[in-house]
C-alpha cells in the first residue's frame, strides 16, 4: 500500500512543478536555479487540475512518519542511524552530482553559484534563510533529516519512546499551525506577521513547525497498526489530522490569494487528496492489526520497485525534469507531450538508479565504514513486550509492512 502511495505522491509533485509551478512562480517571485533551464511553456488550462499537487510533500511526511516508526522499533540506534544513512545518502549523491552537471551544462550565470548549493545537498544540511536550495525540492530533506535526528535522540535516552515523541510533535506542531491560521485572518501574505509564519515552511523546515504533525501522524498509525489506541491517543491523532490540514490550508489560502491563475479554485481540494492518502494508510494499518497473527503475503516485487523509484525521481523531476522538457520542446514537440515523455524518461533513469547505481555506492560506502569499526547490526525481536519503543503491546507483535525505503 504505502509504495504505490508514495509512488504517487512523488508524481503528483512532479506534474505539479512541471505543469503548474513552472510558469505560475512569477507571481510570487520565487526564482530558483532550475528557472535556468526550463523551457517558457504554459499550461493555464490545467491548472485546476495540477495546483494543488504540492500536497504529495504532505503525504510523504505521513508516510515516513510510519516507516521511520517501523525502522526505529526492530533497530538499535547506531543501526538506526546506519540505515537511514545507507539509505539516503547514495541517491543524493548521485542525484545532486547529475543536477549540477545539468545546470552547469544548460543553465545560465556563474558556476560559482552552484558550489554551496551544492555541498548543502550532498551533506544534507539546510541552507540557512538567504541561501539558495541546488533544486529547490531539497528542503524537505532537512524536515526528514530532523525527524531522523529526533528519532535517534529518543532510542538514547531509552527513557523516550515513539508514543512520548508523537505526543510532542502533536502539541508542538498544534500551537504553532493555530497561531498561524491565527496569523492569517488578521493579515495578508504582504504582512510581516504573515511572512514570518510562511518562513516556517521552507526556509526553516529544520525546525518542524509546520510539519511536525505529519511525522507524529504517521507514529500515530503505525502504532494503531500493532493496537488498539487509547482515547488519548485517538484525541492526539485527531489532533495530527486537524493540524495537518490546517497548515495545507494555510499554504494553499496563500497560493490562491498570491496567484491570479488559481483565484477561483478551493483551499479543501488539497485537504481533501492528503485526506484521502491519510485514510488509505489507516485502513491498512487497520487491517494490518487484524491479521497480526496470520502470515502477511510477501509485496509484489514490482509495487517495491516503484517504492525504491520515487525517491530519486523526487529528486531529479524539477531541475533535470526541467531540462528535458526545454531540450524535446525545442526539437519541436508540443509542450504536453514533452512533459509526459520526460517523465517516462526520468522513470526510467530512477530504475537505473536504485537498481544499479545505488546499491553500488551503498556497497562502497558500507565498506568504508566498516573499515573504521564493526557496524551496528539490527535488532532480533524483543522477547518481552516492546514498552521501550512506546508501543505499550501485551507481546511482541511483528510488523507485517512492506515498505521497499523500511
């Protein structure tokens, strides 16, 4: 369930940058490296239909909430924080290599501009406010980075558990995705106040203001996926679901405020397809409780293909997307046809990626670091209840997910 969701989510991003952000950034004026290499098409007459594909970023956070979840409570920390280093690192290695190459190949100003970007991206550190993002999807690595982050200070002190840090991401990320609906019905996306809250988004990710509540969702549903929830639990999850869709109303509030293209179009649109890929991971994670003594079929192996693709896929659709589109329109295609046969491309490229190039770089990187020590090695099941990950279950109970990213 979760791969082809995320597979889906990542298209919806992609179609959303190529389709819609690509020619309707003028009218905030967010400009960005991969502008350099875009092609000056417009597609108005779907933007009705591709505005609000944004929202796959909301769902992402949803589902890493839950894999992150399921990884955290079979690892020990330093596995943990192997696996997720292992895991995220190739792919942006040789993603973001690709992207400089492309932009110092078709894009245009002075190369030295592409240098920080670019060691900010294969470090995975945030950019800081004024700085610039090599592909401006970047920035929801530093949301994920932090979770991470959080997740591996929690299982040190052994003392935190999943439960405790979905609490504090609930009430932390509640407060401030009040305060600035708060913020925006008493003032418009030009007012400082405005702005600031607005910067809590992009910019200051790092912090998850905005999105912590996405990542305590999904803690909430993998651990309904293992038991039954408390009352307090099912209060905190409903709190997660009224604050996630309070921030993508506020987002989507000032998409359509700031563009004139999308003025007519509904704030509850996108509310309601994140919605929806909320409720489809629930009713999984239901059913995975319901069948938790019974064997879980193995995943199709093509569905955890698709899983494995969406990652570099997100990273390469914007900038390198771009550049394929301007170079088959300027063969003469017609700009919808470009798009979608870009699209097949990069597919495929992606396959390539996490097929071939990936776990090669995996490989390298696992013997490097295994020639300064012994590496952490994965948990066995625990044979007393798991209460030190916050999963409070009378026995241990074996997560039957199939995630291709776990």
């Amino acid at each position: 369930m979760l791969d082809p969701l995320r597979f889906a989510a990542a298209l919806g991003v992609a179609i959303f940058h190529q389709m819609f952000w690509s020619w309707a950034w003028t009218s905030i004026g967010v400009p960005g490296f991969e502008r350099t290499v875009a092609a000056d098409v417009l597609y108005p007459s779907a933007a009705a239909f591709t505005w609000f594909g944004w929202v796959g970023v909301e769902i992402f956070f949803v589902i890493s909430g839950f894999v992150i979840a399921n990884s955290a409570s079979q690892s020990s920390p330093g596995a943990f924080l192997l696996g997720r280093a292992l895991r995220l690192y190739p792919a942006v290695w040789v993603c973001a290599t690709a992207t400089l190459l492309v932009l110092l190949l078709f894009g245009s100003g002075p190369a030295s501009e592409l240098i920080l970007p670019y060691v900010h991206a294969m470090l995975m550190v945030p950019k800081g406010v004024t700085g610039q993002w090599l592909d401006e999807v970047y920035w929801t690595l530093a949301a994920e980075t932090a979770f991470y982050g959080l997740v591996f200070c929690a299982m040190l002190t052994r003392r935190i558990t999943l439960r405790h840090l979905a609490f504090g991401l609930t009430i932390y990320s509640a407060i401030f995705n009040a305060a600035a609906l708060l913020v925006m019905s008493c003032t418009t996306p030009s007012d400082l106040p405005y702005l600031v809250i607005l910067m809590f988004r992009v910019p200051c990710a790092a912090f998850l203001l905005s999105h912590g509540c996405f990542f305590a969702l999904g803690i909430w549903l993998f651990i309904s996926a293992n038991r039954e929830l408390t009352a307090l639990e099912k209060i905190a999850l409903a709190v997660t679901c009224v604050s996630g869709a309070a921030e993508i109303y506020f987002f989507a509030s000032f998409f359509l405020t700031s563009i004139p293209a999308i003025a007519d179009q509904s704030a509850l649109a996108p509310i309601m397809v994140w919605s929806a890929a909320v409720l489809l991971i629930a009713l999984a994670a239901r059913r995975n409780r319901h069948a938790a003594d019974t064997a879980s079929p193995e995943a199709p192996a093509y569905l955890r293909t698709l899983g494995l693709i969406t990652y570099p896929l997100y990273l390469t659709h914007n900038v390198i997307g771009a550049a394929i589109i301007r170079a088959l329109v300027e063969a003469g295609l017609d700009p919808t046809s470009a798009l979608w046969i870009a699209l097949a491309l990069l597919i495929l490229v992606c396959w390539f990626i996490c097929a071939k190039i990936e776990p090669a770089v995996r490989r390298a990187l696992t013997e490097v670091l295994a020639h300064f020590g012994t590496l952490p090695q994965r948990q066995a099941a625990p044979r007393r209840s798991v209460l030190a990950r916050g999963l409070r279950l009378p026995r241990p109970v074996a997560v039957k997910v199939s995630v291709a990213a776990s």
